[in-house]
C-alpha cells in the first residue's frame, strides 16, 4: 500500500538532490582538510615536512614533535590544572547559571523586568580590564586556582538561553508542584534540571570550552608556574619557536624539530581532547540551541 502512495522522484529532484550531496561534501572537505592536513605535518618528520607536498598521508612518519610536547614537566603540569578547571567549572557554572535563569522567569519574581535587564546591561558594557583586575585583588583571587572559576560561575548569554527555555515550559507543571508542597529548591533539582538537559548540555559544551581554551587570564591573573593552564604554556611553547635562537637553544636535535612542527603538534594536543566531547552531546546541542533562543 505505501507503494502505491510513494511519489515518483522527477529529473529535477535528482539533479537537486545531487547538488545537495556536492555542496555539502565540498563543505566537509574544506572544514575537515584543514584540520587533517594539521594532523600529517604533526605526524611528520619535520625536515621531510619542509619539502612540502603532505597532503593525505605521512611521508616519514615521526613522533618526535609530540614527544617533545609531552615530555615537559611544565606541559604535564598545566594539563591537569587545565583539566581540574575544566572539570570543576563546569558543572559549578552549569548549576549557577541555570538557578539563576530559573529565578529570573519566574512570574512572580518582584522587579523582574529590571534585574534582567541589569544582567543583560553587564554584557555589552563593562567596567574595563584594570577594574576588574583590581576587583579580583581585592577578592584575593590573584595567583590562585579559583580565579579561574568564580568569574566565570555565570554568564549572561547563557542564562538567557536557559531562562528563555525555561519560559517555554508549561506553567501548569509548576502549579502542579506547588500544590503537592513543594518548594523552590524542589521545583528546581527535581523537575527543572531534568527537563532542560537539552539546552543544560548546550550550555556545558560552551562552559568546557571556554575553560579549556583559555589561556589570557593565566598571564594577567597569575604568576605561579603551577598554576599555569596548558593553552598559556603552548603559547609559550610557540613564541619559543618563532625565532630560530630560540629553537636551537631549545632542542639540541634541532634538524628533528621545526617550528611548523612544533605548532602542530600543539594544535592538536590542545584540539583533540575537547573534539571528542561532541559525538556526545551533538544530540542535545541543536534542541538545545533552537528552544532556548526564542522564547515561545
């Protein structure tokens, strides 16, 4: 029976859904090359790199520019500080962000118009970098770990991505809570965060990210070397190798190790691990994003 109902594809279809197919295949190719191509450099021996011609493959597969990444105390170091702000960040911005956007929608909020609108002034004005370097003396986060998470427990742009979801929620969800006695907090652990893990894992893939990849608060905020995240060290690592000084200074195999190579191989020690992070959230991030950025 579904046969008979099945429309009967056209020449025009075929031929749009075969420009689909190419236009699509011709975006993967240049997102996905550019990475790859990063890739085979990294893998490559690094004198055979500079003839150029690596396209697809390794000519002369060589780890030597990874090994000489890895096998620096400080990098191994500031891979796990890396790692504890990340892991450590997150969820506590996730937590922070989401109540706040839960006390914001709420109807019966007393100025609620006029708290928001407070937040949202903060995300195109600010007091400038000076301000909130001495802020954050004052608070004695200088040169310590937390600097790295309480300035960042929320941010505005993510609350209202989760405030505009939670709006999108029936409000008769909430008036059958309170009617069985529940509180706030109840409301919020039991029913809130469990409906919005769309847009809550959204959230957690920009947190992770954000705290992953930054590496400038490290230089203004703090001077201990154990302290350092393992973007700053890689820029330190790059700089090293920007001047040929410095990379024979560095290397006494210096004909193993070249600047391209070593810039490589950052990029993708420091890339990978949070790429790995999508496949697992990919089915959130989309729902996500498109309920919580319109309000219904």
């Amino acid at each position: 029976m579904d046969g008979k109902f099945k429309k009967k594809r056209t020449r025009q279809d075929i031929v749009l859904d075969t420009v689909i197919c190419l236009f699509l295949a011709l975006v993967v190719i240049v997102c996905v090359y550019p990475f790859w191509n990063i890739f085979i450099i990294s893998i490559n021996d690094a004198t055979d790199a500079i003839r150029g011609g690596l396209y697809f493959f390794p000519r002369k597969l060589s780890l030597a520019s990874y090994v000489d990444i890895l096998s620096r105390s400080t990098f191994l170091a500031s891979i796990k500080m890396t790692l504890a702000r990340t892991l450590i960040g997150t969820p506590l911005a996730v937590v922070v962000t989401t109540a706040l956007a839960y006390v914001l929608s709420r109807k019966e909020l007393v100025l609620k118009k006029g708290l928001t609108l407070i937040f949202v002034f903060t995300m195109y004005f600010g007091g400038g970098l000076v301000p909130y370097y001495m802020v954050l003396k004052n608070l004695n986060l200088l040169d310590s770990f937390w600097v790295y998470i309480l300035p960042n427990l929320v941010s505005v742009y993510n609350m209202i991505l989760v405030k505009n979801y939670i709006e999108g929620m029936p409000e008769a969800i909430f008036e059958s809570c309170k009617i069985d006695g529940a509180n706030e907090l109840t409301v919020f652990f039991k029913m809130v965060l469990p409906l919005s893990k769309p847009i809550i894992m959204t959230i957690a893939l920009f947190v992770a990210i954000t705290q992953w990849n930054s590496w400038f608060d490290a230089y203004l905020y703090t001077n201990s070397q154990s302290l350092k995240t393992m973007q700053s060290i890689l820029v330190e690592i790059l700089n090293q190798y920007q001047t040929s000084s410095a990379n024979q200074a560095a290397n006494q195999n210096a004909a193993a190790l070249t600047p391209d190579s070593i810039r490589m191989a950052a990029t993708m020690v420091s890339t990978i691990p949070i790429i790995m992070v999508y496949p697992f959230i990919q089915k959130y991030f989309v729902k996500g994003i498109m309920l919580g950025s319109v309000k219904s």
